[in-house]
C-alpha cells in the first residue's frame, strides 16, 4: 500500500522534474528502484499520474511523468495534509524541547 507520505512525496518531485528517470526518483527517495516503479503505477493507476515518452541523446527512449489535473488537485489535498502533520509534529517537539530545557537547567553542574 502506497502511504499518503510517500504519494505527497513523488507528487512533490516530480511536478517540477517529470524528466527524473525511475533511479534518480529512487536515489532521491533512498528506496528501491522496484518500489519506485511500484509506486509510479499506483499513481499512473489512480489517474494522476501520465508518461510521455521522449527522445534523449543518452537513452534511446526516456519518459517524463506529468502530472494529470487529477494529481495536481491531488497533490495541493496531500500538500495540505502533509503541513497539518509536520506542524503538529513541530509543536510536540517544541514543548519537549522546552521540558528538557527545564529539566536540564534543574541538573547540578558536573
């Protein structure tokens, strides 16, 4: 199963490099190039997702993966999303940071 991270991910890097190659998006997202494709078809069969192929001086054929307007709107949701989820995560840090802080203060010097 594909997670909402991960879509929001792809989405993010690929709307503004479809020409990445399947072992760039890979490296980039330090998993397999097996899983990549995995999910590159996931989101080609949700619908926001299409390839193109084009010509490129080093390989015979390349593709580009372009965002559909289906992914777009896909992508501002998980976009959203996504920022709910870090701010929340910010937060809970910010206070644990700030629990150490006084606890660490407390502590005697050594």
């Amino acid at each position: 199963m594909l997670s909402e991270e991960l879509r929001y991910k792809l989405l993010r890097l690929l709307e503004p490099n479809p020409h990445l190659s399947q072992r760039e998006l890979a490296r980039e997202l330090g998993m397999s190039l097996g899983k990549v494709n995995y999910c590159l078809r996931a989101l080609m069969d949700k619908g926001w997702i299409k390839v193109a192929n084009f010509k490129n001086s080093r390989n015979k054929v390349a593709y580009m993966y372009l965002l559909t307007p289906r992914g777009l709107e896909a992508k501002a949701r998980l976009t959203t999303r996504f920022l709910q989820i870090k701010m929340r995560e910010y937060e809970a840090l910010k206070i644990e940071i700030e629990q150490i802080r006084t606890e660490a203060a407390r502590q005697p010097d050594r």
